[in-house]
C-alpha cells in the first residue's frame, strides 16, 4: 500500500507538470512514485484475482485451472 502524502506527491507533481513543467529532479522523482503505485496496485490486483472462486448456476466450482494452480502456487510460498 501506498501512503496517503506519496499519492498527494504524485497528485502535485502531475499537476505540475501540465502547468508549468517538472524540473530534471522531479521528473525523476515522479516516475520513481509512479512505478511504486503501480507495483503496489499489482500487488493489491494479484492478491484481490487469488480470492476469487467462480461459481456456476448449479453451485459447481468452476475456477479457470490457471487461476486455480495460481492460488495453489501462491499456498506453497507461505
């Protein structure tokens, strides 16, 4: 998870940007947040795919065997 004062950097940065223009050092600094919120939302996306279980209309696991093997792999790390 990312904290609340990056995702306000990241905010004033991009407004920044498309106002007056990042200096060489903010550049950087932004894109350095950037790839940690997007890792960070990778994170939270692959763990959110793991709790999902798909159910038909007769109550039948029907789980994608990718997904499953997935959540089976992800068990064994731990």
């Amino acid at each position: 998870m990312i904290s609340q004062e990056k995702l306000a950097r990241i905010n004033h940065l991009s407004k920044k940007s498309k106002e007056v223009g990042l200096t060489g050092p903010e550049a950087e600094e932004q894109k350095k947040l950037r790839e940690e919120y997007i890792k960070a939302f990778r994170g939270q996306m692959v763990e959110h795919l793991h709790s999902i279980k798909v159910v038909d209309e007769k109550g039948n696991d029907v789980t994608p065997e990718k997904l499953r093997n997935s959540k089976e792999n992800r068990k064994n790390l731990h």
